[in-house]
C-alpha cells in the first residue's frame, strides 16, 4: 500500500527508531513484572521503570517521584480532575475550564457535573485566546481547580501558562493543564502546576503509555484513585506497568530534551512556508493566532468547498484531518472553531496540517502544489 505524506502529528507520530531499539529487549529478555520484588526479573523491569520516570521528570524540570505512569493522557486527565472531585466529595466544587479543551477534559468536567460540580467553560476569541479577567472574575469561594491545555490540539493556540499558574497561586487553586501538544515539541516547565497530563505517543514514543505529574511537598491536595487493586504508582494507578512502554517513553523523551529547539526551529520554518502558501489561495483563513502557538501546527479554512469532499481528496495524497483524532470522524464543525466563531460551513472546511521531525521540505512543496490543485477543482 503506498501511504500519502504523513501531515497529522498532532494525531499521533511515529515510533522514533532508537525508541523502538530500547523497547524491544524489555518484549523478550527483559520481560519481568515491575512489582516482582523477589528476583532479578522484577528488579530489572523495576530499574528500568526508575530510569524512564527520571527521563520524563527532566522533560518538564519535575522530580522522579512526581511523575504517575498511566495508559496514556486521557486516563492522566480522568485522574487528575475526578480524583480532586473525590478528595472534595460532599463539599461544594466549582471548576473553571474552556470552550476549546480536548473532549478528553470537557467529557471528563460533563461527567463530574452529573454528580453535582459546578463547572465554568471559559470562552476564547477569534484567535482561540481565552481573557485573564474573565478567568479572574470567574473564580469564587468555591473553585477547586482551573483546567487549561497549554497547546491547543486543534489550531497550536497557546494559552497564557504562567500567568494562569500565578493566578491559581494567588487564590490557592489547583492548576491542572493537559500538556500533550506541548510536552516533546516545545520548551515546558511544572513551575505553578499542580498536576499534567502527558501522552508518550506524541512525542515519537510508542501509544498507551502517559504519565500525570502531580505536585508534592505541596498544601494543596492530591487527587484520589480511581483504580485501585494493588497500589501501583504510589497508590495512584494500580495495575502491572506497561514496562516496554513505559521505557519506550522515557526514551523519546531524552530526544526531546537534545533535540526539542533545533526541531522546533525546524519545523517552524517548514510551517510558515506551508502556511504562507496556503493563504494566497483566495477565500482561505488562518484559524489561530500567529504569535502564540506551537511552531508545527497551522488550520486553515478554505471558503467554496465541502468539507468531506476536501478532506477525501487531500487524503488520497496528504494524511491530514479536520481536526482532533478523537472527534474525526464526526460531520459536525470543531467545537473549538465553533467557539472561535468560524461559521457552520467554513468550520467543516478547516484542515489541520501539522508537521513532524521527519517533514521533509519536498514534502511541503507537494503539499502546496496539490491543495491549489484541489482547492481549485473543487471550486470549478
């Protein structure tokens, strides 16, 4: 089968070779349970656990024994905030959020709201920027925790992180962010955070394996499991540890700390060409902000077209999507393009490209030639 050019990164990346190489011993030789304490089977498995949990701390400037392995960042996510919702069980919970979040985190405040939460969807404006007063005046006695992504998967908007970390300090709230567009692409530090989710498989590590940061030495509470049975991970996460992911992960994340400016650079280049190309084709706009976001990721909408149309003919070529993975496969608009304002018809016609460590410059200039190519006989 021939594949198109690979342009979705932010859907998932490919393995890294050298990621690949450390995790295959630990299938075969190295097989041992983690939690096996009586033999070297289990103590190697456990060594190797250590090693990948300090790769990660360093990643994101945290400590070892603050990062909680999970099967990936929506189970990070479902932690962070429903076990703060059972540490605060029978008081009453105000949490703020946005419009924009991945499904991962509105799904997670919906089902936390059904037992009795109060919840605050922020808005954004056309840009997807959220306000810092409207934050501010959002917040009351009652507020538990904020919950803002650092980068938006949809449009690479980034919202304002430290400021929103010392406004949580101010008022001695939870700063909860969902970090997986951000954490491997671009420079990322817990200093105000209390809790992160984060996703090996966007990164060049291998999927379901993540990991929660969770703050220690800290006044502010932890969250509570919500699966038990044999307290692994701290009594965080109980469940035998993906050993060969988990070392996978550790691994790209050492790449990412070597390579995590020159790539970005890179890819920044490689995306403003891209982007800069795109929007001479008349009737096209740039869903984001310029400054603020990601330096791989650009949504444009291309006014004239069917949506479906446009994406089943890009794809025959180019591998790109609508928008989050999660929600591809859905006809309705991006609920974050809803939010920023983009209409029915124009949200349905945005493609996200979002470019890789393994984006070649001839692959841009393709994609550049095809999407006129198709825009045109769409339009025609």
């Amino acid at each position: 089968m021939k594949y198109p050019i690979y342009l979705d990164y932010n859907a998932t990346t490919p393995c890294h070779p050298e990621v690949l190489g450390k995790m295959t011993p630990w299938f075969t030789t190295h097989f041992g349970n983690a939690a096996s304490k009586s033999h070297p089977f289990g103590w190697i498995a456990e060594d190797a656990v250590e090693l990948a949990r300090d790769q990660v701390a360093q990643l994101i400037g945290a400590r070892s024994k603050e990062i909680i392995f999970t099967s990936g960042a929506t189970e990070a996510i479902n932690l962070g905030i429903k076990g703060i919702f059972e540490f605060y069980s029978g008081q009453k919970q105000h949490y703020i959020t946005c419009q924009t979040e991945h499904k991962a985190v509105l799904d997670t405040f919906r089902s936390i709201e059904e037992k009795g939460a109060l919840v605050t969807y922020l808005s954004v404006n056309d840009n997807g920027e959220i306000s810092l007063e409207q934050l501010k005046d959002a917040i009351i006695a009652d507020t538990k925790m904020i919950a803002l992504m650092w980068a938006n998967n949809e449009t690479g908007v980034i919202h304002p992180v430290s400021d929103i970390a010392n406004l949580a300090e101010q008022h001695n709230i939870i700063f909860f962010t969902d970090a997986v567009q951000a954490v491997g692409k671009i420079p990322v530090n817990i200093k105000g955070i209390h809790m992160m989710a984060i996703s090996g498989h966007k990164f060049y590590g291998p999927k379901g394996v993540g990991a929660l940061f969770i703050r220690h030495n800290h006044p502010l509470p932890k969250p509570l499991p919500i699966i038990v049975g044999g307290g692994h991970e701290k009594g965080y996460r109980s469940g035998t540890l993906n050993v060969p992911g988990i070392v996978g992960m550790g691994e790209a994340a050492r790449i990412a700390v070597e390579s995590i400016e020159e790539l970005g650079d890179k890819l920044n280049i490689l995306r403003n060409k891209l982007e800069k190309e795109l929007l001479k084709i008349p009737g096209t706009q740039l869903n984001s902000s310029q400054d603020h976001r990601i330096p791989h990721v650009c949504n444009v909408s291309f006014e004239g077209v069917g949506g479906e149309e446009l994406l089943q003919m890009l794809n025959k070529e180019i591998a790109v999507s609508s928008g989050s993975a999660c929600t591809s496969i859905s006809p309705k608009p991006s609920h974050v393009l809803e939010a920023m304002g983009v209409k029915g018809n124009l949200g349905r016609s945005s493609v996200r490209f979002s470019l890789g460590m393994f984006t070649t410059e001839d692959e841009i200039d393709f994609t550049i030639a095809y999407v006129k190519k198709v825009v045109g006989e769409l339009r025609t």
